[in-house]
C-alpha cells in the first residue's frame, strides 16, 4: 500500500474524533439540569409546612407504630 492511501483515512479518523469530542464537550456545557443544584432537594423537604393533611397523616402513622408496637411486645409503649 502507499502512505497517500493510507494517510487520508487515518486523517479522516483523527478529524472526526477530534470533532465529536468538541460537540460532546459543547453540549455537555450547554445543557443544564434546572433545581438540581446541591441542596435544593433538603432545602425543599425542610421548609415544608407542613398542613391538616399531613398533621392528620402523622397521627395515623403513630396510631399505627402503637399497634404494630403492641402486637409485637404485648403491651404498650
């Protein structure tokens, strides 16, 4: 074979890696995730407040330890 021949293909390689690599590297700096910063989720879940229905909820999921705590142990708290 002779290097012309084989010199344009691996130039061609070279150039399209070298282009992907730029495109990937664009895009991943382009595209952004909105309210997935550190924190968000905690600050979130902290300022939450909360409402009858999750006041009512929280009494039935303590109702339901105290049950679940009696049929295991046999007697109250």
């Amino acid at each position: 074979m002779n290097w012309k021949q084989i010199l344009g293909p691996i130039i061609l390689g070279i150039l399209a890696f070298i282009g992907l690599k730029v495109f990937l590297a664009w895009r991943s700096s382009v595209v952004e995730a909105f309210g997935f910063s550190d924190g968000t989720l905690i600050q979130l879940s902290t300022s939450h407040v909360p409402t009858m229905e999750d006041v009512e909820q929280l009494r039935q999921q303590k109702r339901q330890i105290d049950s679940d705590l009696i049929d295991m142990t046999g007697s109250p708290a």
